[in-house]
C-alpha cells in the first residue's frame, strides 16, 4: 500500500524536530514555549496570550545513553528519550515545562529534569486516578493553581475570560483535526493512517495559531477530493499508549494495513472530543481531563476502556485491532493481557505489540503484521 | 547453616531455653489451626493452598535467625521471628474462619478501618512477602503463571507473585477488595487481574502525589469515608466507632514501643538489630496494626532491647551501621545475618520500616479518619514511591543522621522502576554527603534473576573495596 501524495512537506518538517520551526518563529515574536507532558496537561490553559504549549516529543533520538544513567535503562524509553534530548540542550528554548504525576515514569522524569535541567518554570499537576466530584474539585484546585504560577511568572492573563477563548480555539482545532479524522472512515480514504498521525503531532508540537489556517485548507482540499486509497487489505485500529512517531504507523500500513483510527495517548481518540464551552473554564478542563479514561493509570476504568476500544472498532469498522504498548510501561503492561482477552471475546482481531519509542527492528514488526493480516485472511 | 558460610553458633543453657520458647511459640500457633478447624478442614485447605506447606516450614526462618546467634540478641531474634509467624498463624486462621467477613486489602491500605468495621483483613500481598523468606524459590511459579498470563517479564515480581497466586486458583475468595493507587503502577495495576479472577467488588483508594498539607488530609479522609460507605453497603462490616477508637489507641501504644526502641537503636552499639526490627514493623505496622498482638510484640521487644543495651550491643562486634533502602532482600534474608558474622554489619532501619508515624488522634471520627489519612499517605514506601523523590531521600539522609549510619545498602530490586529511575541521583547525592552507598543488583521474590549467592558477592566486593572491611 502506497502513501498517497497531497499532504504538503510543510507538516512533515513540522514533526522532525523537538522545536520545529513555528516554535522559533512564534518564540521570536516574543511568545514563550511551554513543553508539557502528557494527555492529562490540559493544552488550553498553556495557551493563552503571551505563551503556548508544546508537547514534548523526542523525534530523532538515537539512543539514550545519558539518559539511562539517571533513569536506568527499565524506564519507559518515551521519558527516557525526551530526557536524552533534554540533556543534549534540545529543549534548552523553552520557557518552562509542564508535567502531570500520570504514571511512576513521567514522575520520576520530573524528578530528573528538575534535578539536572532545571527550566525557570517547572510544575507538576497532582493528577487524580479516578473521577468524580471529590477528583474533579481537587483537579480543578490544581488547574487554579497552575494558572496563578502561570500569571504570575510570565506575566500573562490566564483568567477565567482569557481561558474561555482559549477553549473556543483549541475546540476550532479539534473541529478540523475531527474533520481530518472523519475522511478516514470513507471506503477509500485520501489520507493515511501515518499522514493523519503526522498532523496530529504537527499540531500538539506547534504553536496553535500558526497552525489552523494551513490544517483548515488541507482538510478543505482533502475533503473535496476524490482520489483515496482502495488497495489495502484490512482496516486497522491502533490502540495503546504514546505514539507519536508517525514512521511507527508507516511501518504497519507498508504491509497493507490502513489504520482508520487511533486510540492511544497521541491519537484521535479521545483527544479530539471537544471541551464544553460552558460553565467555569477551569472546571470544564479538569472534568475533561478525567473524563479521558483511555490510559489504565485511571484505576477504576478498564470496562470503560474496553468498552471504548470496541466502539472505536465499530465506529471506523476496522477489521482488527493493533495494541502496542511502550515497553517497559507497567499499567499497560499489566492490563494489556486482560483487555486482549476482553477483544478477542467480542470476536476481535488482535495483535499485541510491544515497542520502543524510537523505531527500530522494522523488518520484525513489518513480519508480524502481515502474519497478522494473514490470520485475519486478508 | 544452608546458605553459604554462615556460621552456626554454639548454643549455652540459656540459648537452648530461648530457642525452646520461640519454638514452642510457634509450633503452638501453628498447632492451633487444626484443632480449631478439625484436621479433616486443614487436610483439605493443605491440598487447595500449597503456600500452606511454605507458612508451614517457618522453623527455617526461626533457625536462620536463633542460630546464628548468641545471648540475649539470640533471644530477642527469636521472639521476634516466633511472634511474627504466630501473627501470621493468626490472619491465616481468620482468613479460613471467616470468609464471610474477609476483606483483601492491598498492602500499603492499613487494615485499621476494617477492624474498626468489624470485617477480616488478608492482606493479598503478605504471602509475596513473607513466603519467600522461608522458602527463596516459593514465588517463582506464581511469577511464571502471571507471565505466561501475558504480563511482561519487567513488571515488579511482588505483584506478579499475586496475581499469580490468584491465576493459579489459589486465592481464597474474600467478600470485597480494598486497594489503592500504590506503591507503584504495577501494584496498583495488578488489582484490575485479581478483580476480574476472584469476581468480587473493588474499591480504589486515590492517594495523591503533593500528600503534604491539609488539603491532601482533607481529600483522602473523603476518600476513607466514601471507603466506608462502600463497604458498608457490599459487605456486612459495619463501622463502629467506639471499636475504631480502640484499634487506633492500640496502634498507638504499639507505636509508642516502637518508637521507644528506634531511640535505644540509635545508640552506639545498637541494642537491636536484624528481623526483630524489620519483621516486626512489616507485621505490626503493615499487616495487622491496631491489634494487642502489637503492642505485646513492641512492649517485649523494648524490655529485651533495654537489657541488650544495658549489656552494651546486640552484636558481638558493630563495625558498620547499615540502611536499607527499599524493601528488604526476601530472597535472601541471610543477607544481613551473614554480614552481621563476617563484617560486623547492624541493619538497623530500612524503607518499609522508616515513615512518619503519626499519631492517631482519637477524640472524633473526623479526627481518626484525618490521623489515619496521614498513616496512609506518609506510610511505608508510599511516601517514597508515589510521591515527589525529594521524599526518598529526604527521609534516607534523616535515618542516617538520627542512627549515625556507615552505609547506605540500596536492594536495588530491578522490577521497581520508581526506585531504579533515582538511582543517578543517588549516586550523586551519597558522593556529596560522603557516604558510602551500594546498589545490590537483584530481583526482590526470583532467585532466577540473580541469586543469592551473586548477591553476596556484590556485597563482599562493597565491603572489601569500598568499605576496606577485612572479615571478622
């Protein structure tokens, strides 16, 4: 299965490196960069007037020498990687970071940048693992609390009016990016798997304003074409944690396997729900962070998590399921098993990979999918 | 002795007595769970739950622990391990008696709220914990059935013990579950397999990570209140509070103990050392606090640690004053009594046994709850696991200064990726204090990984290059 042509190299260039070249010029326009890391940071409330998020991606990392010194060579090697970078200077432009204490791995990633690398802005949200009234008020606590840290140290207006607009914005970006998702469910979709995960890192790693007008005319263009690709041999869903790396899904799909959606940490689902334009912003943004059950750090959640996977699969008809699960990751890795046996019980297809964050072992991973496909008799 | 070269001491008269009483303790506990239950009962638990056979054959670690040494250390050694077991005779006798009213609670979850409920605490990962050091290989086919489950081989091999015994069948079904987000991913992941093998309704706690102030106290009383409506309505536990108020007055005075020997053991020489501290604070403060049985344990401990102390130090010679971060070696519990005889080594505190503390004030409910919030969340490992790294090691340099510790032994358990991703900044932050730090390579529960003997090489190589230390 061939990549088709049409998305322009301008997002390409933007996923290559760990501050693309949006992140420089809107630095330069006098905007700070705030790295953050990961799903549970709400985006929103970094981007507001004055400064702007950036998620925290470690492209073209090699290997984790440095890195494994601190964090030991057991650590998730997304962490380890962003850590590599970090201590290589890759990041020295930002103004700040951003963590949440979602799982042992970002914590203890926190813990080592602030000890080796410490930015001027440094916080950690206390994320709760689980939801209701009780863990929305203690987030909403800590949002407030981010926000004020925010004002006071870049000097900027993160009231309740300013996040307001910034939610209305970030939900425009949703809107195209949904938009951009929906084409996939055609027959014959005009774009693939790893050119919609492209886009979705093109725009978490850029600057949201310079980064809408040129998603809202492909999306334009795309929707109107009429060209899409026809010569795969099964739809896939991708499941699983962190993957940011669009080669990670070029590899599955040059076996013929189109991945129609993406359930994962850096995926469409459920990143792309949009957030509720009312009531207090602060509080719609820490229901909206827990309401984001798709990382089994929320303890009480696996029926909801199966139970999200399976609509996915009925929701862009994919023919089975790719679970890939960061190696090293220990609440995917615990509940990866279990939720295998919940798919393969409601009659789907699944392939369980564990992976690495940098590619590696191509020909290995491209074997395994097309045994899989095979298994299917696709 | 079975393991390497430790030695065996010649008893005295008074050696043989002591050894006849922590013998008699623990064959009377042991003894009882036939008689109470009827032998055909047991025969037919015997058969249903192997690890009986382990808990059985705690002599070894009695052995382990009286023969190695001499006097009143002796003494004190095997009152220690003979209660313990005793103890565990106990949960064991009430998880068969009572399987009506058992709860299976998590192992950093105090089972206070559940005595208060008049419900039967097991603590599912007791057996992870207190099997392997009687027998180093006993988790090991637990380990494999979780493995062959699909969990990955890198996961912490305690949790994966658990679930193992719960894949294998092998767990009694308790009435509901009570666990939390801690001490680690792992752990709190484990809970999703156990819930879905034994069927019965979980409760998660969430601790959160900034537990300082009165705003975390404020949330996780919550968290314990909404506990015990829970429970209220999915078991026949019913909170009383009078009864509660009981359990954590009891806790308190076995603390008060326990906090009377901490202060004799930082002298010089130590007046205690080894499992009757670390044993005892696992068993008293971990698995059944708030029960008399505590507080007889740490009231005896500190008469023996006193008269110890009178007599100058439970060792024969205290060269090296020794911490233990991170849970201790339960492969090798020879460990220490083997670096005790060779090198003169004391351990004298470790992880689990180093926390706050706190008091339980008991003049309300609101106030037990608040106290108990605190227990929990600045309990044993949480603090250093779950919450920021400034707790790790602002707790490890603070037991170093108050026991005047040599060395720093980290048991370096591969499967803990909290404690294995601070090791970097371990290393730098013992090179800036000047104190010497090892970093033991090993596999908490599977001798597979690296074995006992490997790890006392590393130890010895520590002791000898590092330490300078020439065998006794």
């Amino acid at each position: 299965m061939k990549q088709p042509a049409g998305i322009p190299t301008f997002f390409k260039n933007l996923v290559e490196e760990p501050l693309n070249a949006m992140v420089e010029k809107a630095q330069d326009s006098g905007q700070r960069a705030i790295g953050y890391t990961c799903s549970y940071v709400p985006r929103p409330l970094l981007d507001v007037e004055g400064i702007f998020g950036v998620r925290l991606r470690a492209p073209g990392v090699s290997g984790t020498p440095m890195a494994d010194t601190y964090l030991s060579n057991v650590i998730c090697s997304l962490t380890r990687s962003i850590m590599e970078l970090a201590l290589e200077g890759a990041y020295s432009n930002l103004g700040g970071w951003v963590f949440a204490s979602s799982c042992d791995h970002m914590r203890r990633l926190y813990d080592n940048l602030d000890y080796l690398e410490p930015l001027d802005f440094v916080h950690i949200l206390d994320v709760p693992h689980k939801r209701g009234e009780a863990a929305t008020a203690w987030m909403k606590e800590e949002l407030e609390m981010l926000a004020e840290k925010l004002a006071e140290h870049f000097g900027v207006d993160t009231g309740r009016g300013a996040l307001a607009i910034s939610i209305k914005e970030h939900n425009r970006l949703l809107a195209i990016l949904r938009g951009l998702d929906r084409l996939r469910r055609r027959d014959a979709p005009p774009l693939s798997g790893t050119q919609y995960q492209m886009l979705m890192m093109a725009a978490t790693s850029s600057p949201r304003n310079l980064v809408i007008e040129p998603l809202e005319s492909l999306y334009k263009e795309l929707e109107n074409s009429s060209d899409g690709i026809d010569d795969y041999r099964a739809r896939l869903l991708l499941a699983g944690s962190n993957c940011d790396d669009p080669g990670y899904i070029r590899v599955i799909e040059s076996t013929g396997g189109l991945v129609v959606g993406d359930r994962t940490c850096t995926g469409s689902i459920p990143a792309l729900k949009p957030v509720s334009e009312e009531g207090d912003p602060l509080e719609v943004l820490a229901s909206h962070s827990l309401d984001n059950i798709s990382c089994p750090r929320m303890m009480e959640e696996f029926g909801a998590r199966a139970q999200e996977i399976l609509e996915a699969v009925k929701l862009t008809r994919a023919d089975g399921v790719v679970l890939e699960t960061m190696k090293f990751c220990d609440t995917w890795g615990v509940e990866a098993s279990p939720l295998v046996s919940v798919l393969r019980e409601q009659g789907i297809p699944v392939l369980r990979l564990e992976r690495e964050y940098a590619m590696s072992s191509e020909g290995q991973l491209q074997t395994r999918v097309q045994a899989f496909l095979e298994s299917m008799g696709r | 002795m079975s393991i390497f070269d430790i030695k065996r001491i010649k008893p005295t008269v008074a050696d043989l007595k002591s050894d006849l009483a922590s013998h008699g303790r623990l064959v009377s506990s042991l003894a009882k769970l036939p008689f109470r239950h009827g032998p055909l009962f047991m025969l037919d638990k015997y058969r249903r739950y192997p690890w009986l056979r382990t808990l059985l054959a705690a002599n070894t670690l009695l052995e382990m622990s009286v023969r190695t040494r001499t006097g009143a250390y002796r003494e004190a050694s095997g009152f220690g391990v003979s209660h313990v077991a005793a103890g565990i005779g106990e949960l064991v006798d009430n998880l068969f008696a009572k399987p009506e009213t058992t709860v299976i609670h998590e192992d950093l979850v105090p089972p206070e709220i559940l005595y208060g409920m008049g419900l039967n605490p097991w603590m599912a990962e007791l057996l992870g914990i207190i099997a392997p050091l009687i027998r180093s290989e006993f988790a090991e086919p637990y380990i494999d059935a979780a493995e062959s489950e699909g969990t990955p081989p890198d996961i912490c091999s305690l949790p994966k013990c658990t679930m193992g015994i719960a894949l294998k069948g092998e767990m009694p079904k308790p009435k509901a579950i009570l666990t939390s987000n801690m001490p680690c991913d792992g752990g709190m992941s484990s809970y999703s397999v156990l819930e879905r093998e034994l069927k019965v309704p979980t409760f998660r706690l969430d601790i959160p990570y900034n537990f300082y102030g009165e705003r975390a106290v404020r949330f996780f009383a919550g968290e314990l209140k909404r506990a015990i409506a829970w429970l209220e309505e999915h078991t026949p536990g019913r909170m009383d509070w009078d009864r509660m108020r009981q359990v954590c007055e009891i806790r308190n005075k076995a603390q008060e103990y326990q906090m009377e020997v901490w202060d004799l053991v930082a002298k010089k020489p130590a007046p205690m050392a080894g499992e009757a501290l670390y044993l005892g604070h696992m068993m008293y403060s971990v698995a059944m606090p708030g029960r008399e049985r505590g507080v007889e344990y740490w009231r005896e401990m500190l008469v023996r640690t006193k008269k110890i102390a009178a007599a100058g130090g439970a060792l024969p010679d205290e060269r090296f004053r020794c911490a233990l971060w991170n849970p201790p070696t339960l492969i090798y519990p020879e460990l220490f009594v083997w670096a005790e005889q060779k090198y003169g080594v004391a351990l004298l505190m470790d992880m689990i046994s180093y926390n706050r503390h706190p008091y339980i004030d008991t003049k309300s409910p609101d106030t037990m709850l608040q106290g108990l919030a605190r227990v929990v969340m600045e309990g044993p490992m949480a603090r250093h696991t779950r919450g920021p790294s400034e707790n790790f090691f602002s707790d490890l340099f603070a037991l170093c200064e108050r026991f005047s510790m040599d060395m720093i032994w980290m048991a370096g358990h591969i499967g803990c990726k909290n404690t294995m991703a601070l090791n970097g900044m371990f290393r730098e932050k013992c090179r800036e204090r000047g104190i010497p730090l090892l970093i033991i390579n090993y596999d908490l529960s599977d001798t597979r990984v690296v074995s006992p003997a490997e790890i006392r090489k590393q130890a010895e190589a520590f002791m000898e290059t590092v330490m300078k230390a020439r065998p006794l």
